[in-house]
C-alpha cells in the first residue's frame, strides 16, 4: 500500500477555482449573497474529493483542499472502531468502502441499527491494528476511478485534521448505536481536544447533539443537525425527518443550522423534472438556522432541468434571485467552487476577445431533438456563436437541416415509411429510409426523434419530455433564422454518411474511398445537386455579399469544398473523421488548397486510455502554424463522455480545449455550457480564480507504474493521400419510375424491417472488417 505518491503532479493537473497557493484565503466578493449572514457558500468536501479518490484517503483530502476554494470544509464521517479509535468512512460497516471483505472473508455479522438488522462488517468488532495493519480503501462507486483501490490505508480523524484543511466538519450519524455497545463517541470528541474542536459537528440524532452543546465550545464550534430521507425515523423523537422539518424551531433550540438532502429544498418529481421549490430555506433563514444542502455528486442521475451539467445545478441553489444556501456537501469540491467563485460572482459576463467560437451540433441537441426549430432558438438563447445546419435533400429538390441522410435516425419514420426502406450501398450498407426518397410534404409529417448518442437503451437518457419536439426546416428558413437572430455566423455542413455503434461516432474508410457517396450518389442517381442547392440558398439569403456574419462551409470532401472557394465571404472547414496524432508539413499544405479550417475530433487533440488522459498532440501547433483555425468535436455533458480527469464536469473539457490547447472553436450538443465558461472573467487563466484545464496525464501518472496501463500504439499520422477526393460527378436526372409490380403474398413493411435489423448487423461487421475495430 502507499500513503503519499507523487502529489506534485496532482496539484499541477488541478482544475482549481482558487487560483495560486498564495491567495487570500477570503478574497473580497462583490456580489450579494442571499445566505444567511451574506457571505459566500461554504464548500464542504465530503471525504475530502471522494468523487476521485477513496473517501478520506490522504489523496482524496489533498486533493480537496488543492483543487477548492481556499476556505473549503474537509467533512469525516465518524466510525469507531472496538478500541474506541475514530476512522473516517461513511456509513456503518466498511464492505463498500475497503477491502475488508477479501482480508476478512468469515467475519460479518448482524446487528440491530436504528431498529433495522444490518448485516456487514461493522467497525465494532474490529481493532485499530486489524484495520490499519490489512485493510484498504476502495472507491464505493462503480462510476468512479478504480485504478486507485487497495492503495491506501483507511484515514483516521488525527490523519484529516492533520491534512490541515481552512475547516474540518464531523459528522456522526450512528451514535445510539455505538452507545449500545459500550462506545462512546462523546468521550471520543473530548480525547481528541488536543488537535482542537471541530469547527462542524452534526449529527441526524437529536440527543447527541443536545448532549454536545453542554460540552463543545459553541464559538467555536457550530452544530448541524442533519436530517436523512423524508421517511426516515429520527431515534430520539420516533418522528420522520419529513415531520421534524415543519418544526424548524424546535431544531433551532439546540442547533446553529441543518443539513438537508437537496430534494427538500427543490422537490424532483418521478420523471427526473424539478418541481417548484419549497420555502425550507427562507423559513430557517428567518430562524436563524443555516441551511447546508447535500447529496451533490457530478456522476449522479441529476434532474434534467440541469442538462446533466453539475454546475447549473449548484447555480440553482445559489443563484436564483430569492434564496441560497449556506454551503454544499459535495463529492467534487472543485465543481462546487467553480460554481460559487466563478459562474454566480460573475454572471452574465461577456466574451473575451480572443474566446474561441461555440459551434452548436444540430443546435442545442442535447435538449431538444437535432436540427430542429427549437433546438436553434435554444442554441442562440444559450449563447452559440455558430449555429450549424447539416444539408439533406429531399426528393422533390428541398434542402433542409437533418443530421443524417437515414431519416430512421432522427425521425419517427420507420412507423410511417417503412414500406420505402431499401439499401443504397454507395450511402451505406445498412437499410434506411433516405431522405432524397420521401417529398419534403413527407419529411413535414415525420416527428423528430430525440437521438441518444450512448444507445436507446442507456441509462443515461436526454431529456424525455421533448423527445418528439420541434420540426424540421429547410435550409432557407434556416439562414433567414440565423439573420433574424445576427448569430455570428452560421456552418453549413455537407457530409459523408456516418453511423453510431454503441454510442461512438464510426465511419467506414472502406466506403470513404470506394467512390463518390452523399453528394455524388444525389449527383449521378438522382439528379440532385446539394452543391448547388447550398449555393443558391446562400446567395439568396445575400450571405454571399456579405461581412458581417461567418458563414463556414463544412464537409469531409474536398471536391466539396472546391465548390465554394471563390467566395471570399465564405470559410471553408475540412472535417477530419479520421483520429490522427500528428499533422505533417506536406499534409497540412494540402489541407490549405482547400480550406481554411478543421474539424478534428477530440481524440486527435488529446490522448486518452482507459478512461484517463494521456497527453497531447501538437496538431493545432501545427494547424496553426499554417494558419489554419482548429475546431474541436464533439463536446457532450453527459459524465459518461467525459474523461476522468475532468472531474465528470463538462466545463474542464472546455477548458481544457480552449484555454489550455487554444482550440479556434468547439462543436458541441450543449452550447450553454461551452458559453457559460467562455464568457466568464474564470476563462482568463491568468486571474487568480481562473477555472484552469487540466494536465493532460497527470493523473494516471500519479498511480504507481505497476498499475499503470500498457502505453497504446499513437495514432497514425495525417498523410497526403488522406486528403484528397475524386471530382463529384456530374448530375443527371434520372429515367421515369418504372410502374409498380404486383404485391407478392407477404408483408413487405416486415420483409423491409428485418432487412433493416439484418443490414445494420452487416455495417458492423463490414466496417469491423475493413477498420481493424
């Protein structure tokens, strides 16, 4: 086991909201806080940064304190063991948190607890020298890093308090129960004077806290009473924790404030929506009580009010305009911090000069479904700079904006048109239902769908109540939209077929290089020009003539691309499917005959394995050396997508990528977020409360090498023949229909749905095949 391992990395990799070591420990705050006493929320550290590490682990404590406001709160949940020791570990057994299962395989028991049978490793019947000498930490939840369990040694109260955090809070949660046998917790609190009172005791037990305020210095030390779930029975009075918070002032007899879980402060209904919040706040306020709200995690299930971005979520008890909290008990302090410090300090605050640009995908699809109506208004309320439309044809020579040319993706098309299903190999191997095949009266009829970038069946749904929203626009409503609106500019997309397994974003190079696909397919097929069609559109919308708004032509194909470059007023951006590691000279100067931006996917920007960073390339260096801006894809909030090094907080991967990497723009399904930091004073990394990137691989270079994982082979380096594509073909309409045959005997809307099963299983493989995957 290790206790200290290389923690200068870890401060260096930092993603801190308090700026050098050497800041004041309460700097002078101008906003009007609506707390109790009008100062600032607290942020409390529950087991230090158990979101990363193993609760109170020396890591965990560290880290907390290197990583949160200055004046952050270390919380211990108080154990005893048999000898009457104090160790911080949540609950009251230890089979979740360490390794006690494996060291001691036989020795559970049952006991009563608060009236319940409990069976586990009870901390009871086990010494100090048993815990300390065998057993070690491990991380309780299966979101979080495991690469750090059995690496530690469980942390008793002396070892937190010695981390020396601005405020250390004890918590006791089961004091009756060690009373019963024969422990007392309160002669523990006396034996442990000498490293001084805590600043914070609470408890969810009425008689112990009664007990402690005729023994601690109340000056010094203030105490919580902490109420449980709502159904819960406290031990003193057999009431609910529900009923004891309509007698606040009964609390307010022996306490100084209460911690509560968050849904007592904003109620979250069975769909996962927010209700409107209760008056618990105000009610304790006029009392006198502190308000601490906890329960705050970033890889939780939050409501999808907060378009699972954990600091809207802070901001909605801080930030509201009627009330705030008094502090938050959180498993990702730096999170918290960035919320108190940063984003309600400063809010509404505008874009720096050299921000880069937030490019919406598909408008702001992660709340509303892709290239829809409402999904752009939202994109331009949450602040995107560049809304983007990606150009489909429909068959009677529409343009309009949809992700995909398989409307099936996007669309609820399969109940209505399944009949029309077919294969177009030069598209895609799997059957679909095509855009250039359905009218676009046809297209109008069709709902949109929400797509789930992780799989219809994750457990990480976006937002269900608008999974049908919205409709489809044409490309022409769709600048005249983006003019009406004076968005910085807009990106048109014309692009290759692409498809998703298991919620990654694949292309088929096979495919890519077999011939001519979207736009040629319409081209020589069907007598569709989406070229000219994107063209004219432009030029009727006058952006042609024009300087005020960008307007970034997007595509994988230069032949695409070429189309448009002699129209000063236009940007042209060559969208690089392929992960590279490295951006050679000769490659680069190619990409410069046709086009003046890329967009690379993040993997090419930064090296990950495993889940951990790695480090970076030197391709925007690169880029931009030739002056080239670099566009960084795709951004997403879910904690699911994010790294570990980002702390599961989507606004370190913004931060990452444009303050640390210097990215010209990122493309992302949540523009708020993207725009929120961009357009805060926190995005100057050189003020003292910058929110900063991360070090790429400093984490994973904190764990000892043995369990470091195998280096992977880099990814290939771009190449000239990478770039280039054959001309498009040129258009020619296509003979009348042939009359319609005679139906056979069976079904063909069931034929055509198992051809599509069937062919999908056929892109995997195919693609696996030619990919090495």
């Amino acid at each position: 086991m290790i206790k200290y391992l290389l923690f200068i990395s870890l401060l260096i990799h930092a993603t801190s909201a308090v700026g050098p070591p050497d800041e004041p420990a309460s700097p002078t705050s101008s906003k009007k806080w609506l707390t109790l006493k009008g100062e600032r929320p607290v942020v409390v550290a529950r087991g230090g940064f158990s979101g990363l590490f193993p609760e109170s682990s020396d890591y965990a404590n560290q880290m907390a304190i290197s990583t949160a406001l200055a004046e952050v709160v270390t919380l211990c949940n108080l154990q005893l063991t048999k000898d009457g020791r104090g160790i911080c570990l949540k609950g009251v057994t230890l089979e979740n948190s360490t390794t006690i299962e494996w060291v001691y395989p036989k020795r559970a028991t049952t006991n009563k607890v608060n009236g319940q049978d409990v069976t586990g490793y009870f901390t009871i019947d086990y010494t100090s020298e048993e815990l300390f000498s065998d057993v070690a930490l491990v991380q309780s939840s299966l979101n979080r890093p495991s690469e750090f369990d059995d690496q530690m040694p469980i942390s008793t109260v002396e070892d937190v308090r010695n981390s020396k955090p601005y405020a250390f809070w004890l918590n006791v949660q089961y004091d009756s129960f060690y009373t019963e046998h024969k422990l007392s917790v309160a002669d523990y609190i006396k034996s442990t004077a000498r490293l001084g009172d805590p600043n914070y005791i609470s408890s969810p037990e009425i008689q112990f806290l009664v007990a402690m305020g005729k023994i601690v210095n109340k000056a010094k030390t203030k105490l919580i009473f902490m109420f449980l779930e709502k159904t819960a029975v406290e031990p003193t009075t057999k009431q609910t924790y529900e009923k004891l918070a309509n007698d606040l002032a009964k609390i307010k007899e022996f306490a100084a404030g209460i911690v509560v879980p968050k849904d007592y402060i904003f109620p979250v209904d069975k769909n996962r929506y927010l209700e409107a919040p209760t008056t618990l706040v105000a009610d304790a306020h006029k009392l006198g009580l502190e308000v601490y709200a906890s329960g705050f995690a970033n890889d939780n299930h939050i409501s999808f009010n907060y378009s699972y971005d954990p600091a809207a979520e802070y901001l909605q008890f801080i930030d509201n305009g009627k009330f705030s909290v008094d502090g938050f008990i959180t498993d990702f302090p730096p999170t918290a911090s960035n919320a108190i410090s940063c984003f309600a300090e400063y809010s509404g605050g505008k874009p720096r000069k050299e921000s880069a640009l937030v490019i919406s995908h598909n408008g702001a699809s992660g709340i509303y479904p892709g290239s829809t109506d409402l999904a752009y208004q939202l994109a331009v309320d949450d602040g995107a700079d560049i809304i983007d439309c990606s150009v489909q044809m429909s068959k009677d020579g529409v343009a309009f904006c949809m992700d995909s040319v398989d409307v099936t993706k996007d669309t609820t098309a399969i109940s209505t048109f399944i009949s029309m299903s077919t294969t177009v190999p030069e598209i895609q191997p799997a059957a679909g239902i095509f855009s250039f095949d359905l009218s676009w009266s046809e297209i109008q009829t069709l709902q949109p769908l929400f797509f789930d970038p992780f799989g219809r069946d994750s457990q990480i749904p976006r937002n269900p109540a608008n999974k049908n929203k919205g409709k489809f626009v044409t490309l022409a409503e769709f600048l005249e939209f983006a003019k009406a609106k004076a968005v910085t500019g807009v990106l048109i997309n014309i692009e290759l077929y692409i498809f998703t397994l298991n919620g990654q974003v694949k292309t088929c190079k096979y495919l890519q290089n077999s011939g001519p696909q979207n736009a040629g397919y319409l081209a020589s097929k069907k007598g569709l020009d989406i070229v000219d069609a994107v063209s004219s559109a432009l030029a009727k919308a006058t952006l042609d003539k024009q300087s005020t708004q960008l307007v970034l032509i997007q595509s994988d194909d230069t032949s695409v691309l070429s189309k448009f470059q002699n129209v000063p007023a236009y940007k042209r951006v060559l969208y690089l499917k392929e992960v590279i590691g490295d951006a050679p000279r000769k490659p680069v100067d190619e990409i410069k005959k046709y086009a003046d931006a890329v967009s690379l996917e993040k993997k090419s920007l930064i090296t990950a394995l495993n889940g951990y960073t790695m480090g970076t390339t030197k391709v925007v260096e690169e880029m931009h050396a030739a002056n080239i801006s670099v566009y960084a894809s795709l951004l997403r909030n879910e904690f699911v997508s994010l790294l570990f090094d980002y702390f599961s907080d989507p606004t370190s991967e913004v931060a990452t990528l444009t303050s640390g990497l210097q990215v010209d723009g990122v493309i992302t399904d949540f523009p708020a977020t993207a725009s929120r930091y961009l357009r805060n004073p926190c995005s100057d990394v050189t003020r003292l409360t910058a929110i900063m990137p991360i070090e790429a691989g400093a984490l994973i270079s904190s764990m000892p090498p043995e369990l470091q994982p195998p280096a992977s082979a880099p990814s290939p380096a771009l190449d000239v023949a990478d770039i280039v594509d054959p001309p498009l073909p040129a258009v020619i309409k296509p003979p009348p229909a042939a009359p319609p045959t005679a139906p056979s005997g069976k079904s063909g809307a069931m034929t055509n749905a198992a051809n599509m099963g069937l062919s999908l299983l056929a892109l995997v493989g195919f693609c696996f095949f030619f990919q090495g995957y």
